[in-house]
C-alpha cells in the first residue's frame, strides 16, 4: 500500500503499565529490525526457470504465481505464467486468468467452438499484457467454487462466467469475478483434473501447499512481477517515507 505511512509497526497491550508495554514494543521492533533480511528471503526464480524447474520433476508440480497472489489481494490478471508456458511449448499447464471480456466471448461461443480471445488486458511490459490466442471451448461454467484449502474448507467464491480453454498443451480457466487458488477448486469447478497435469498454478506465496498437499509435495515458486511482487524495490512507491527499508538500508 502506498501511503506516506507505511512501515513497521509494533501495538502492545498492557493492564496499566504503560512503560512495559513501551519496552516489550521496542523489543519486537528490535528483534524483527534485526531479521529483515530474512523476511525477504526464500528461493523464487524467473518465470521461465520456475517453469523448467517444474517440468523436470515429476508430474504434477504447482507453480506458485508471487506475483499475483489472490489471497494477497491481487485480482488475479495475470498472463505472465500463460505466456512463459506458450513460449516453452513443453508439457500440460493448468493455470487461470480473471479476464471477464474473455468469459464473455467463450460462453456466448459455446462448448467446442474455436474462438479468438484476447487475454489480459495489460500494456506491453505489464506482468498482464494482453496477449492474442485462438483457443478451444472445452468447459463452460457459471456458478460456485467449494474451497477443499484446510482454512478455507467450505466457504464460496462465485465465479461469474467462467471457462476452460485450450491453447496448445496450456489449459486456462478463465472467470468473471475474482476467486483464490491456493487448492485445486477452481479447476475442478470447470471439470479439470489437476493430476493429470505436468504444471498446476498456485496463486498465493505458500498457503498453496496446503491446499494442494493431497495431489502433490513439489512446488517452485516463481518471482513473476505483479502487485504481490516479493521485489519490493520492483513496485512504484512514491508516497512512502524514506529512508525504509528494503529500499534503503542504512547498515549498508
């Protein structure tokens, strides 16, 4: 979030003693000012080495999107793992794209037409470009995802108009309204079976393998650009303070 408040902050609670609470305040704040680095560590590679990493391992492997993490508010546009797929032309992927145009088009097509569909709706360089297709209408679908995630087992999220395409070897299930994919759901909803598949997309930074735990342990977490970018110093920040770490660190 960029506003002119942003950082780190430390609330303690206290009956009555309000300089406990001041000192244990300054503790927390040490003792996470002292692990920064570590926050933001973890493996996440390129797109396109994420991807080969998963198609060397046995099938299926999620590919967890960083970048546009739905259950870190992100609405879900992302094309970058659609484009990488298509460049690789290796393997089945399964991935999904919030693209209400393209929903749209494919349900008044109907089941088995061939259509030209343009995904995303992003500018050239945006992790969203739009980028043209043809694709196959295999699965039309309007109606409710059943979380099966551990957390979120039993709640709902309405898809809208939605659809399962084919374009080469990727499967992509495009949707009207925003809908997590931290478990396989969404793809079930549209009659896809996940373990059938070389490569699923996650779109969370690791609640996901929870949520995917009963059809697979391996995973590669991509570093895809996009609103949830682990790079911070990657996104446009204008209004917060300075200096703040990580874009500036003073101990360097």
């Amino acid at each position: 979030v960029d506003v002119p408040g942003l950082g780190w902050k430390a609330v303690v609670t206290a009956d009555g003693d309000a300089e406990a609470a001041r000192r244990w305040a300054e503790r927390i704040m040490d003792e996470a000012w002292s692990e920064r680095r570590t926050f933001l560590g973890g493996r996440r590679l390129p797109i396109s080495d994420a991807l080969a990493e998963a198609l060397a391992q046995r099938s299926p492997v999620v590919l967890a999107d960083a970048g546009d993490a739905t259950n870190g508010g992100t609405i879900g546009d992302s094309t970058e793992l659609l484009r990488a797929a298509l460049a690789n032309g290796v393997g089945r992927v399964l991935l999904s794209i919030r693209d209400a145009g393209a929903a749209e088009r494919a349900t008044a097509a109907g089941e088995g037409a061939e259509i030209g569909v343009l995904l995303g709706t992003g500018a050239p360089g945006t992790y969203c470009k739009a980028t043209p297709l043809r694709a196959r209408v295999l699965r039309l679908f309007d109606g409710d995802v059943v979380y099966t995630h551990p957390v979120n087992r039993g709640y709902r999220a309405a898809t809208g108009p939605a659809a399962l395409l084919r374009i080469d070897g990727v499967d992509v299930v495009v949707h009207t309204r925003s809908v997590g994919v931290i478990d396989p759901a969404l793809y079930e909803a549209l009659g896809a079976d996940p373990s059938a598949y070389d490569v699923l997309q996650a779109k969370s930074h690791i609640s996901f393998k929870a949520g995917f735990e009963h059809l697979t342990d391996r995973s590669v977490v991509a570093d895809t650009p996009g609103p949830s970018s682990c790079n911070l110093p990657s996104l446009p920040y204008e209004k917060r303070p300075r200096p703040l770490y990580p874009f500036e660190d003073p101990e360097l």
